[in-house]
C-alpha cells in the first residue's frame, strides 16, 4: 500500500501478513472460510488483530461486531496480498473508487494507473466495474496490483459473455462467472437479488425509472422471461461460493433513486426491505454482508434512509453513494455528492462510494479518480468527527498548530492531498525559502492575522491575561 495512516505505519505490516499467511494456509481446507464464521465460533483471526489496532479498537470487540453482522472485513483467501480493513459503524468511515474499463476504452494499462491512484490518496477499497476488453485479465491485473479489496458487479460480466444478449442468461452461466471472479481473488460483489418481478408497477411511476445498470439488465431479463429475478432464485448457491472463498456480498440497490422526484419512493424501500430478509439468509450460512444505498437524495431526507436501513437491515454496514444533494452539478457531482456523502457518514453509513467529476459524462482518467478519492475522504473524515470517534480531530489539531507556526511542510505532509497543496502554495512563492516564510501569498506580510495575533499577545500578554482575570 502506497499510503498509509499513521496507526499502520507503527504496526509491523510484514509480521502481519505473515501471521495472515500462516493462518491462510493452515485453514485451507476448512468447509467454510468467512470471517463471520471464525468470529461465531468464538476465533479472533490475525485479520480481525490487525484491524482493532488500526481502529485503536479491542480485538473482541471486532469479533463480536462481525459475529453479529455490523462489521465485515471483505478478504478473499485468494487475495494474498491484501491488508487487512474493516467496513462498519464502530470503525472509521471509509470510500471506495470505481474504476474500470468500457466498451470504447479498455486500457489494462489506465486501469493499474488508476489503482495506483487509488492507493497513494487512500480509497480503502476498489471496484472494478470494467464492461469492455479482457474483463479476466484486467480484473486478474487489479487484484494482483492492489492492497486494498477489490469489489466487482458480476452482471457486467455475465452479460460481456453471453455476447450482451441479456436473454441468453441462465443461472448456469451466472454462478460460473461469480466462482470464476471469487477464484480470482474478488473480496466482495455486488448482487441485485432484492429487485423481484412485482416491483416492476413502482417503476412506471418514477421520473427517471431504473439508473443503476444491473437493475436495469435484470428489469430486462424478467421482463423478457417474466420470471423472477435469477439473482434472488440462486441466492442460496451464490452464499455457498461466498462462503468458501470469503467474498462478501454488497446487496445491490438496484432500484435506487436516479433523481431527487424519485428519492425514498415506495420502489426504493420495499427493494430495501427484500435486502434485509437477504441479509438474514446470508448471516444463517456465515457470509459478511454490507447495504447499498441511494443515489440521488435531498438533504433533508438523509438522516432519514440512514435511519430506515438500519432498521430495515438489521444493523447491517451500510454503504452509500453519494447521495447527490441535487441534480444540476454536472462537472461537479464529486462535490454535490460528498456533500450528502458527510452527511450519510455522520449519520450511519459505514462506506461511501466515491463520485467523480466526470459522473453522468464520462468514463473517468486518473485525474478524475483524484478528485473523487480527495472529495470522499473529506467527506468520510468530517463524518468520523462528527460522530465524535476517538483520535478523529487529532490530526486536524496537528495542522492548526502547523499553521500557526508558519511551518509549511508539515502542512504540505498533514494534507489529505499534500502534492496538490504544495502545488498550489509554490504557484506564487516556489522558492526554498518562503517555506520558512510567515506569510502566504493571500495576505503577504503586513496583513497575516496569525502574525498580527502573534505579536499582540507577545506585546500585551500581561494586560490580556489580567483582562481574563
């Protein structure tokens, strides 16, 4: 991992991983291989050790929170060289970054470009939502560059293999591409198993109708057959594939609000509801299991979808994107939708999906994957203070100081995006000294108020501290 926290950088990582190996490896030929299953039978795993020191949590209180379902830590056993993290309401909030290829850009090449982005300014995890070129070895590409889980939507490729013919799907054909996926190393998929066939009435009602793009296939293929979504009829033989490779299940909000007409519609809550009786199911056969949630959702409402989750399922991690706070930023939906993203973290949601400036118009660079990350881990830091967690502000007491003392490279280094603040800063003032200057190039030196503050209190502090007497 090219970036980490101060609180992994004083944990030794290469005897962890050792430690995670050598457990790997005596395991392997356990019938079930979940972290939930270890956790239920009372075992704190090397994953589960290493995940309570960088939370700063009790290693018990970990197992205890994935045996009961409101923590997971998504790590394939194929994964090797995946560290160990944690997505729930007692760890700190955390974002992922999709990326991927498309059908007019497939580029093995961009995409590891991309991870590598992802790596340097923190996305805790990564889909690869790729649809065009070698979706295998892209994916195979991923996984082996990346420390971090790697998550996919297996329906982008079962329908890249049956020749985007969604009418040649058969449940055969689906359990393959996830078991191929799982073999691979993926640690978590996102399945649309909670949008049935009776849903479909709510959808004409809509403004936008279905956005997300496996809900949509799905509409298409129970439509064509007028059959229940195959999703939800092999959800069971899709547990038994999870629970021998560890892959946790991200239960698709495939009828999630695209609008903010469409936001906390009756078709998004009854899919909400089928996800938590999903949620059950997987518990029952000791696959981790995170929600995922709106979308396009109005300010006010919010607090609100965190709250009916919660309730809905079963305390499950919940795992937001965005919301968009509303529909006219295009260019700029990164911020729009980190807006609602803080205000999703502060309230209840365990991980936000990163969006970036290109969302709605393209498939995003690497540049757009940076804006998204930075935007996102703005959002999930302001939600971990928010919520009051333990060391959270530490660091932006760091930086105060920092600033107070004119010391310019601990700032730069105390930066969610130090590259970009020393850049910005070095525009006006490049050269080597202005590092130890006491000012900046928006006040210069005769109107820094930290300069003039300073000298008051250096000139008056006897009178100042009689005045508070």
């Amino acid at each position: 991992k090219i970036c980490l926290s101060n609180k992994e950088n004083n944990i030794n990582l290469g005897a962890k991983m050792q430690d995670i190996h050598k457990w790997l490896e005596e395991h392997k030929n356990d019938e079930v291989r979940t972290q939930m299953y270890y956790a239920k039978q009372g075992v704190i795993t090397p994953h589960m050790e290493y995940v309570a020191k960088v939370e700063n949590l009790d290693a018990e209180f970990i197992r205890s929170e994935i045996a009961r379902g409101r923590l997971i830590i998504p790590a394939n056993v194929n994964h090797t060289n995946q560290i160990p993290m944690a997505i729930g309401i007692a760890s700190s909030c955390k974002i992922n970054a999709n990326i991927g290829s498309s059908a007019l850009a497939s580029d093995v090449s961009k995409e590891i470009e991309k991870v590598d982005v992802c790596l340097k300014y923190g996305a805790d995890t990564i889909m690869d939502l790729s649809t065009g070129g070698d979706l295998d070895m892209i994916r195979k590409a991923v996984i082996t560059h990346s420390t971090v889980p790697i998550g996919t939507v297996p329906i982008y490729q079962i329908l890249h293999d049956v020749k985007d013919k969604i009418e040649d799907l058969s449940i055969e054909k689906m359990l393959e591409v996830i078991e191929r996926q799982a073999q691979q190393g993926v640690s978590y998929f996102t399945i649309h198993a909670g949008f049935l066939l009776e849903f479909m009435p709510h959808i004409a009602k809509r403004k936008m109708g279905i956005v997300s793009r496996g809900g949509s296939l799905m509409a298409a293929w129970m439509m064509h057959y007028h059959k229940e979504n195959p999703f939800n009829t092999a959800f069971d033989k899709i547990l038994d594939i999870c629970r021998k490779y560890d892959v946790s299940l991200s239960l698709g909000d495939s009828l999630r609000p695209g609008c903010l007409a469409d936001a906390s519609d009756e078709a998004q809550l009854r899919e909400l509801k089928v996800l938590g009786d999903l949620t059950l199911r997987a518990w029952e056969k000791d696959v981790q299991v995170m929600i995922e949630g709106p979308g396009h959702v109005p300010l006010n409402q919010i607090e609100r979808n965190m709250k009916i989750e919660k309730e809905y399922c079963h305390e499950a991690p919940f795992y937001i994107l965005g919301p968009l706070t509303t529909d006219i930023a295009a260019g700029y939906d990164h911020i729009s939708s980190a807006i609602g993203a803080a205000v999703g973290g502060w309230h209840g949601a365990s991980m936000l999906c990163y969006v970036t400036p290109k969302e709605h118009l393209g498939l995003p660079n690497a540049e757009d994957v940076r804006n998204g990350i930075i935007a996102y881990k703005i959002a999930a830091h302001s939600a971990d203070i928010a919520r009051g967690r333990k060391g959270a502000r530490d660091i932006d007491d760091e930086m105060s100081d920092a600033r107070y003392a004119f010391n310019w490279n601990k700032q730069f280094e105390l930066c969610l995006d130090p590259d970009r603040a020393r850049e910005y800063h070095d525009e006006t003032l490049p050269q080597d000294v202005f590092k130890e200057a006491e000012f900046c190039s928006m006040c210069g030196p005769k109107f820094c108020s930290y300069k003039i503050t300073q000298k008051i209190v250096k000139e008056h502090g006897e009178a100042i501290d009689n005045m508070v007497g």
